[in-house]
C-alpha cells in the first residue's frame, strides 16, 4: 500500500509511527505482492518444471526442494534481516583483520632490517 500509492516526503513526516508500522507490517507480509511472492512464483514454477522433467529420477526428485530455486534467500524465513546484512558483512571484515596484520607483519620485518 505505502509502496503503490507513492507517498510523498510530507506525507510520510506527517503518518502517525504506529500507523506507518501497521501499514509496513502490512506491506511486506500480509499484502500478496512484492519480491517474496514473485519468488514464491519463480521457484514454484522452476520446481514443477524440474518435477515434470521425464528424465528425472525418483531418488533425485526427492533431493529437489522449492528452497534450491530462491536465489534471492528470500524465502527462508529463519534469519532475520539484520542476522543476514551481518553474515554478508563479516568476511569483509574478516578479510580487512587479515589484511591489517600482514600490514603489521611486513612493518615488524622492515623494522627488523633496519
């Protein structure tokens, strides 16, 4: 609703908080638009189109699932929003520790050196 009728910046300054939340609740999980059902549609489709190949195999049918077709991860509903920005994150900064203490070595070995 917030996302079809295109509120403008005033409008949005002048929305109560507890309405602006209902009508986001509403938005992203009540409503049946938006990213999570067309993904809902892409990975049924491609699954049915998988289940319906005639060269597919009983053992291999019971291995796909609907879930191997969200290349989004929007349907796994186990992580929260914030839990999967922070796992996205964390090898950035993981690499960067890396990369500050090899920073720090190469100085030790130039003092060394000197």
């Amino acid at each position: 609703m917030i996302n079809k009728r295109g509120l403008s910046p005033s409008e949005f300054e002048t929305i109560e908080p507890e309405l602006f939340n209902a009508l986001m609740v509403y938005d992203q999980y009540i409503e049946p638009s938006g990213t999570k059902m067309d993904m809902y549609f892409h990975a049924h489709l491609c699954h049915m189109i998988t289940m319906n190949n005639p060269g597919m195999t009983k053992e291999l049918s019971k291995k796909i699932k609907i879930s191997d077709y969200d290349f989004l991860g929007l349907l796994d509903d186990s992580k929260t929003t914030k839990e999967r920005y922070e796992e996205r994150t964390k090898p950035k900064d993981q690499v960067s520790e890396i990369e500050k203490i090899g920073n720090m070595i190469k100085a030790q070995i130039k003092n060394k050196r000197n």
